[in-house]
C-alpha cells in the first residue's frame, strides 16, 4: 500500500461536484455539516475545519477508496516510489501521471515520487477514472522497469520542429498501443478502445497502408515492449515518407485520401492558385478542408451557433 | 413560479419569484463600434475589487472577442445549445416590434432560462436551466484571441512585431461585459439561501457573502456567467456595479452620484451608465430627455445583449455596424436592423446625445439640447452628413448642470497633401 | 487555438468551416474605427497609429488586409469632416447659483 496525498483544492473541488449527484439525506447531512463551518469566525480555524470536512467527506463519499483501489492495483511497482501525490489538472491534456525527482536529498534514495494529474470531475466516474489511471500507471510501471529503458527524450530528427513533433507523436501512439494491448489481456479493455488504438494508428502511420493493420496488430499484442523499439519504429517511417504536401509545402504524416472524391469546382480552384497541381499528387487535409470550405458546395453555409 | 412582466420579451413569463420594481434602475449602454479591446476597463475593475489572493480568475469586467473568444469560454454558445436543447426549433422571434416601451422588439415565442428550467430540471435540482462552467473554462478571461503571446517556447515577453497574434480573416467584434443587474436576475432566483438580493433604491444586483454558503447555485444559473466562486473564501461573488460610486458616498464621489470604475476608465469612450426610472409594471417610465432612455426606446439605437434568456438584463449595446446580421439578431434580438439603420443615419439629436458620452465621470440624470445653425453638410462613405453648431448640456441627480458640450467654430484642416501634413 | 493541438471537443475549432467575410467587411470595420475615432476628435496620426499597432488586432488586421493607403484615405475623409469641429466641455459650477467655470478641456483640435 502506497500512501496517496490528495491535494486539498481537488478534494474539495471533487466534493462540491459529487453532491448534487449524492443521495438526499446524504447530501443535506453533507449541507448541514458543511454550512456550520462558515459560522467559524477565525480564518485559520475555519480553514482547519473545512480540511478536516473535506478529508472525512472525501471518505464517505467513496471517493478516497475509488483511487487508492486502483492505485494498488499496481503494488509490484509502489515499493519503488517514495511516495505518490495527487494534484488538481485544468485541462483534460494535462490529466496524466509522470515522475519526478523527490526535492529533498533525504528521499532521493527512496525513488522517484509519482504525481497524478486529475481533473475533479474525473473523479466521480468511477469507470473513465478507471480506464484512465489503469493507462497511465502503465506508462509508469514502463518507465519503472529497467527492462523497458525509458528515456526522456526521444533522438532529434532532422526534420525541424514539425518533424520532431511526428516523432513524438508517432511514439506516443505506439506506446498508447502496447499498454492498452497489455490491459486488454489482462481484462481490462473493451472493443471500442481498441478500435480507437487501431484508427489513431492508422493516422499516424498512414504512410504503411495496409501493411499498417499487421504493424498494429504486432504492437497490440506485444507484452514486452522497450523504448529503443518504439523510438526505432516511429523514428522509421518518417525518413520513409518525408513528404510534403504539393500545396502549402508543411511536411506532412500522408495525404488525404478524400482527394479521389473532390468535387470538380474545388479542384478548378487548387489548380487555380497552383497552376502546377495535379490530383493525383493528392494534398494535405488541411489544405482539402479549406479549400472545400471556400468552394465546396456547402460553403455558403452559414456559421453561426 | 409566479408571472411577471418582461418587456424585453413583450410578453409574460414565468419566474420563481413576484415581481418587484426598483425605483430606479442601474443601466448601462456600450458602443460596440468604438471597443478596440484596450482592456483598461477589465483592468480598472480587476485592480479595484479583485486583485485578493483566491480572486485570480475573476473578471467581473472583461472584453471578449467574439465570435471566437468568451469568459467563461464558449459561455453564450454553451447556454444557447442547452435552450436548443430544451425548445428545438422554437427559439424564435415572432410579432410586431410595439411603439411602446412594452415589446419594442415583438415578441419572443421561445422558452427563457426559467421556462426552459422549469419543463426540463427536476424541482430540486434548480429553478434556472444553467450549467456550471470547467476550471479550465475559467482560465483565461480571452484565451488566444488578440493576446500579443510572446513567441512559442519563449516565457514572459511579448512578441516584439506582434506577428505572432492570431488572424481572424473574417468579421469580429469586442463584446465588453459586466453583470447586467437583471430585472429578472437567474442569480438570485436560483440561490437556495436567499443570499442575493436587489437592491430597491437602484436595482443595484448583490450577494450578501455572510449569507452564501457556496452552494455555487448562482455560478450555475446566471445566463452570462457573471456570478463567480471563490476557493479560499467558499462564497461567491459578483459585480457590485462599484456602488458607493453610484450611491455618492465614495470618497472620490464628494456626494455626487458617479459611474462606475469600468466606466469612467473607458479610453474608448464607448460607456455610458447611468439610473433610469422605473415604473410600476416594471418598463423604463417615460422619461425623454434621459440619455439611457433616449437611445434605447426613442433612439432604438441600443439593445439588450441576449434578451431571449429573459432575465430583462440592464445592459445595452450599440451593436457593430460590420458585422453578420443573423449572428447580430441571434445575440441582441430582432431590433439589431433597425439599430443599427438609425445609427449610421443619426439624427440630430442622437449625434447630440453621443457627445455626452464620457464627458463626466457624474451620472447623468437629463439632458437639453440648444439648437444652434447648421455648420457643415456633405458626404462621409457615401452617405450625408449635416452638423449642427448645438449645444447639449448634462443634469446631475439634484438638476444641477454637470457639463455642457458645444461644438465650435469650424477650423481650417490642412490637406493631407502637403508632406507635412501628418 | 492557433498555438496547440486541436481540442476536438472544442466547438470553436474552425476547420474547414468558414465564417462569411472578406474585404468589404474588413473595409467596413476599418471605416467604422476610423470615423468614430474622428469623432472623438483623435488626429490623423493618432488614427492611423491605432492601426498600425499590433495589439490592436482589429484595426491592424485592416491595416494589414486593405494596406497603408486605404486605411489613410478612409482617415482623411472621417478627419475632413470630423476633424473640422473642435468640441469644447465646460464644466458645470460646483456650487449651485455659481457662475458657470471656464473650458476646462478640449477634446477636438
């Protein structure tokens, strides 16, 4: 058992939200309790006695247990952490989990301290807080093991930026791969998350077409993944492609495949603008999407809310 | 629920509680045409009433680029989704626009917060159709719109050549906002302490924080978001429209009833507040020579924002000349053609009526015009101008003349020909 | 929204759709700046310094679309007419029965 510290902004928040969904007599008891506390003159002394409100509370209202279950899941790596922290994410992008360094010299021997991002609002549904934290505690217990050999950064491209930032997102969708591919053998998957795997791949790796479904395949099914590989895998492909879209130039993962079905008025305009174009060169989806904006036939539609 | 008079609707409609009248009412125009987004009164407003720890995300003032840009984010689109929601397809417009001040616009046969609230929420849950907002809605008081960000990856300054401002290549607009002191405030109707109240002497809209227990009941209801949660004090708070101002018992004031911080740091001059009179079923009692009444129910120049969420909000706009009709009607109600019609060919007494706009920080109680000869006349953008050489005059609370405005002697303009004409 | 990853669920994400507008609304914002920046009796070079700075985004977004001439010539002709007039506010008297102040300030040249 790892001792969970619940940062006191995101229990309070979770609470506020958990209530209207409580039972009646629940959530007036909740009220009554919660409303004394205002009466309380001395500001130190009424803050001391919402953190105590919010402890015990976040404990009757199961929440405290919701998390602590899931964490545990994963005892095989909590010996190795110096403690495990939970803190108030704004933003569904920054919901996650990542180590860190302990401050204190003293607890650098004890391993890194594990941080957990949450929104409050993810933790009222037990079953997305599940799916969630499952995920990421793989991340985790990947860049725990030796085995895998996590490493921060991933080799820089000679591509710029743009290019640097497909790695990357190659590699994350990789990795996403593999540790869904894991929970799903252990039970924990479901068909339409596997699916979404399976379509964010294709994205990704566009470039290897069909041959993209068996490389998937393999990844999803790999029980032993390792940096190096997934570094080498993502890294792949991009050398392969390189490729730009003929239009506005940006270095793109693939083209879109919806040019074989542009309607001709779009078409006279690409060609318009770029005299050189031809079809068959295909172009980049955001330069399909605006074009068919400007001179599709729905863009005289209107927008507005 | 009980029915009440809302003649912004011209219509009844039901609300939580009875109607009861101010006898005056604070009001407010805005000039959408002249807000350039220079923030300052954001900023006028945040440096007086919320610059304390646990107030970091509150605007009770703030400027938002629309169509992108909302604080909350996406707070208009998300409360108009939810009364599609509820009403699909009925949110409309229909009648006659009265000469009268009862139903200037027609009629609105749609639902209101309170109606759409009552046919679909449960009873306990609340009395307004509303919704709470994210933090990360709360973030920031105009994310990514027209905030010159430094470069990306570069922390703590500016882009030197503003180049890296986002493009809109398209219409838009600053909607400047602060809470509109709602006739039929959604706020206090939805508050299960009775926390809220207005105010009798002004309609001046407060939350007692002795009472408010953070049930954030008020944060949900409010159509335009403008009632807000603070985490270390575990109340909520909201615009108290600067009202020791508005009172004459600030300072600064000297006794004499004066606009609100917003308001007087407008460099735009685009603000004009004052307190209209009201009468005993809830109109704008006639009142001709009083500027707010001038432009909205003789002028017809201003507009409530939103006026189908039927909170009778105070606030009220001169909407942007530029900009796409039907998204002007969705937000400021059928009488944005006719507005703005008036506005591009103002009479001679509207463009006499614009002049006392930010002459004085005192609230102006009535004005007079002294007519004087034409001075000018010719075309401007297609269109004929006349100018009168007239004199308007502004009249505080007790009568008093607060300030006159004449326009002089022509003066000789230099043409731009010349290479040192600039 | 220009500087990061899309957010699908975000319903303001633009792709692909368009709003209508084009020049002649972007002529109409500039013309409406300009005109009632006249008014409020700001000079020529101040107009034009308005749009020319970029944190400014909407006039210097025209300024930036229609160009440097347009924008002075839809300037000059809001100055031309407004420009011409210089509008006085004088003060009331503080005390009542009190003769009226002078001119305290000028806000058109």
């Amino acid at each position: 058992m790892i001792a969970l510290a619940i940062a006191p902004d995101l229990m309070e928040e979770a609470l506020l939200l958990a209530e209207p969904g409580a039972e009646r007599d629940r959530a007036a008891a909740f009220r009554r309790e919660r409303n004394a506390i205002y009466d309380l003159r001395d500001p130190e002394a009424r803050d001391a006695q919402f953190h105590a409100f919010n402890l015990r509370w976040f404990a009757r209202f199961g929440l405290q247990t919701r998390v602590e279950e899931i964490v545990n899941e994963r005892a095989g790596f909590t010996t190795r952490l110096c403690g495990a922290r939970i803190v108030r994410a704004i933003t569904r992008a920054e919901e996650g989990a990542d180590l860190v360094d302990p401050a204190s010299r003293a607890q650098k021997t004890a391993g890194p301290l594990l941080v957990l991002r949450l929104r409050p609002q993810s933790l009222l549904d037990r079953g997305a807080l599940q799916a969630l934290l499952r995920h990421e505690l793989m991340h985790v217990a990947d860049m725990l093991d030796p085995a895998f050999g996590y490493e921060r950064a991933l080799p820089a491209s000679d591509g710029g930026p743009s290019a640097d930032n497909l790695l990357r997102d190659r590699y994350r969708v990789v990795w996403d791969a593999t540790i869904d591919g894991r929970l799903d053998r252990a039970g924990y998957g479901s068909p339409a998350v596997r699916d979404a795997r399976a379509r964010e791949f294709g994205a990704a790796f566009a470039m290897l077409g069909e041959a993209g479904r068996t490389s998937f395949d393999a990844w999803w099914n790999e029980d032993r993944p390792t940096h190096a590989a997934m570094a080498a895998f993502a890294a792949g492909p991009v050398h392969a492609a390189a490729s730009r879209c003929p239009v506005c130039r940006f270095p793109v993962a693939s083209l879109d495949d919806r040019v074989r079905a542009i309607e001709p008025p779009v078409a006279a305009a690409i060609r318009e603008e770029n005299p050189s174009w031809r079809s068959e060169q295909g172009l980049c989806s955001q330069c399909l999407d605006l074009y068919e904006a400007r001179y599709g036939t729905a863009s005289d539609r209107v927008c507005h809310y | 629920m009980a029915t009440v008079k809302n003649w912004q609707l011209g219509r009844d409609m039901e609300y939580p509680y009875d109607a009861r009248y101010p006898s005056r009412q604070f009001a407010f125009v805005f000039n959408i045409n002249r807000c350039i987004a220079c923030q300052s009164c954001t900023m006028a407003c945040k440096s007086t009433w919320t610059f304390n720890k646990g107030q970091e995300h509150m605007w009770w003032a703030n400027v938002e680029t629309k169509p992108y840009g909302g604080y909350p984010k996406w707070w208009d689109a998300k409360i108009l989704e939810r009364l599609e929601d509820a009403n699909p397809g009925g949110q409309v417009w229909g009648g006659t626009p009265a000469d009268g001040r009862f139903g200037p616009y027609g009629k609105f046969d749609g639902q209101t917060i309170f109606e759409a609230g009552a046919k679909t929420l449960t009873p306990d849950s609340a009395r307004v159709l509303g919704y709470l907002p994210t933090d990360e809605e709360w973030n920031a008081p105009n994310i990514y719109e027209d905030n010159p960000v430094g470069k990306k990856g570069v922390r703590n300054k500016l882009d030197e050549t503003g180049e890296q401002l986002p493009v809109h290549n398209t219409w838009f607009f600053y909607l400047a906002r602060i809470c509109n002191h709602c006739s039929y405030p959604a706020c206090l109707a939805a508050c299960p302490r009775k926390a809220i109240y207005k105010r009798p002497e002004d309609g001046i809209v407060l939350l007692d924080q002795s009472e408010c227990r953070g049930y954030r009941k008020c944060v949900e209801a409010c159509p335009y978001k403008k009632s807000m949660y603070r985490g270390n004090t575990r109340t909520s708070e909201k615009c108290i429209a600067c009202y020791p101002r508005v009172e004459g018992t600030d300072p600064e004031s000297e006794g004499i009833p004066m606009e609100t911080r917003c308001m007087s740091a407008c460099i735009g001059q685009i603000r004009m507040q004052g307190l209209v009179n009201v009468a005993e079923d809830g109109t704008w009692a006639e009142d001709r020579h009083h500027p707010l009444y001038y432009l909205v129910h003789v002028a017809k120049v201003a507009l409530p924002l939103y006026p189908q969420f039927g909170t009778q909000p105070n606030g009220y706009y001169i909407p942007p000349r530029w900009v796409s009709r039907p998204y002007l009607r969705q937000m400021f109600g059928p009488g944005v053609d006719k507005a703005i019609e008036n506005y591009v060919n103002p009479s001679r007494e509207l463009l006499a009526v614009l002049q006392l706009f930010r002459r004085s920080n005192r609230i102006i109680f009535k004005y007079d015009i002294k007519e004087g000869p034409k001075i000018y006349e010719g075309m401007l953008h297609g269109r004929k101008v006349e100018l009168y050489n007239d004199t308007v005059i502004a009249f505080g609370k007790d009568g008093r003349e607060l300030f006159r405005t004449t326009v002089e002697e022509p003066v000789h303009v230099r043409s731009n020909a010349h290479a040192n004409s600039i | 929204m220009p500087y990061d990853e899309p957010e699908f669920d975000d319903p303001h994400e633009l792709l692909g759709v368009e709003l209508p507008g084009d020049e002649t609304v972007t002529y109409d914002m500039a013309a409406a700046f300009a005109e009632e920046f006249a008014q409020l009796g700001y000079t020529r070079p101040q107009i034009l310094a308005l749009f020319r700075k970029a944190e400014y985004a909407g006039a210097h977004q025209a300024w930036t679309l229609l160009g440097e001439d347009t924008i002075a010539r839809l300037v000059d002709e809001s100055v031309n007419v407004w420009g011409r007039f210089t509008c006085v506010v004088t003060d009331g008297a503080d005390e009542a029965g009190a003769e009226h102040a002078q001119p305290l300030r000028f806000f058109r040249r």
